[in-house]
C-alpha cells in the first residue's frame, strides 16, 4: 500500500543530464519517466516540478554579464523545456500527463490554475509544474514548495544524486555524516543547503514534511512511496 496519497517530486534538471555536460540525456529522461510512471500506477498522486540547470541558471548568468531578472526569465523558460521533455517521455510510455506553466504560453502548456491542476491529479494524469514561480528572484525549490503547498500535497520529495542531507558535501568529505531526520530549525540554524530559506519559511509554516533522497538509485521512488525510511526526513 502506498505510504502517501498525493506527492510533489522536485527534480533538478542537473540530474537529466547524467554524464552529459549540458541538455538532456534520453536515457536518464527514460529512466526517471519509468519510475514515475509506476508510483501513478500504484494510484499515488503526482506532481512534478523539475529545474533548468542543465539549459541555464538565470543566477549563473550574472557572473557572465546578464540582467538578473532577463536571467531569471531565461532560467523559467528553461524549466519549460525540461518539462516539455518529460511529458513527451511519458506520452511515449502511454502515460497521461499534464503541463502546466506559471505564466501563460498556450499552445506549449497550459497556464497554472489549481482547479485544473487538482482535476488532473485526480483524474490520474501525472502533472508536471514549469516556469518556476513565474517571477525573478525565485528558485524552482520555492516553486515547489508552493506548489506542493497549493495542491495540498502530503510530502515534497527531493530527489538528487546523494542518499540525503549531510553535515558537509559528501562528495567532497569523506567524513561526512547522514543525518536520518531534521527539524527544519536545525536545518536553518546549521546553514545546511538543502531548500533556499523561503522555501524552508514555507514548508515549515505549512508543516508541509521534506523527504531528500537519492533520485538516480533505481527503485529509491518505489520504496520511499511504500514507506521504507529512504533519505532525510525533514520535519516541524
């Protein structure tokens, strides 16, 4: 039986690109397509929300000389492009799913609109978020975090390339240590980087659960959903 009813999966966009050094790689697409594909079948909900950096990150783009917002702008419009992918590799599957943007870019998606969306969902398309927010200034993690808050979703799921939240970057320290759960204050209070501080704000006032956990181990999704303690809980 699965452990929750209706979900919110933030995935980077980072992660499609696997080895790649930029754009997507079919086979990392096909992949996460799959897995997501058998949470919907199991009749757990879901919404997807997934990043653009691997086309761009509008705050890179200030190191390079770009406007912050015409970067950020850029950045949203990335997140369309991974999100028009990742509902072609479902079609392609058979599965329905549903994109929408926050703003408007009909015929490409449909614009943002809960009653829509909550429809969708129940109707048991997977739905998939782009656009970020709609506005500068604002990460695809306080994107999910809205969303998730907004659709009423019992848990963000975060997926990465690391097992969860450790007390430095496992990837550069060997002596890294997991920690299994968190409250969101101690997140906050040791600086660790896991959701910008508007999205924690958000999920803490919310009382809206983050679980972090390594997206790229096949199966991870399938046993987060059945309730195996996968990842880091973060919690009030």
């Amino acid at each position: 039986m699965p452990n929750y009813n209706r979900i919110l999966l933030k995935l980077s966009g980072e992660a499609l690109m696997a080895g790649r050094s930029h754009g997507i790689d079919p086979l990392r697409l096909s992949e996460y397509a799959e897995e997501i594909i058998e949470i919907a079948k199991s009749g757990v909900q879901i919404a997807v929300v997934i990043g653009g950096g691997n086309i761009f990150r509008g705050i890179s783009g200030v190191d390079e000389g770009f406007d912050r917002v015409k970067g950020d702008y850029m950045g949203m419009m990335a997140t369309v492009i991974n999100g028009l992918a990742l509902q072609s590799a479902f079609e392609a599957k058979k599965a329905k799913s549903r994109l929408f943007t926050a703003f408007r870019m009909e015929p490409v998606a449909e614009f943002y609109y809960k009653p829509k969306v909550i429809e969708a969902l129940n109707s048991g398309e997977i739905v998939i978020f782009s656009g970020g927010t709609g506005n500068p200034f604002f990460t695809t993690d306080t994107a999910s975090s809205l969303r998730a808050v907004e659709i009423e979703a019992d848990v963000m799921l975060k997926g990465t390339r690391v097992d969860g939240v450790y007390t430095t970057d496992p990837e550069k320290d060997t002596d890294a240590e997991k920690y299994d759960t968190l409250t969101f204050d101690e997140a906050i209070e040791k600086n660790l980087r896991i959701l910008d501080q508007t999205a924690f704000a958000m999920c803490k006032e919310n009382e809206l659960p983050v679980i972090v956990f390594n997206m790229n181990e096949r199966g991870n999704l399938k046993k987060l959903i059945s309730g195996e303690k996968i990842g880091t809980l973060i919690k009030i």
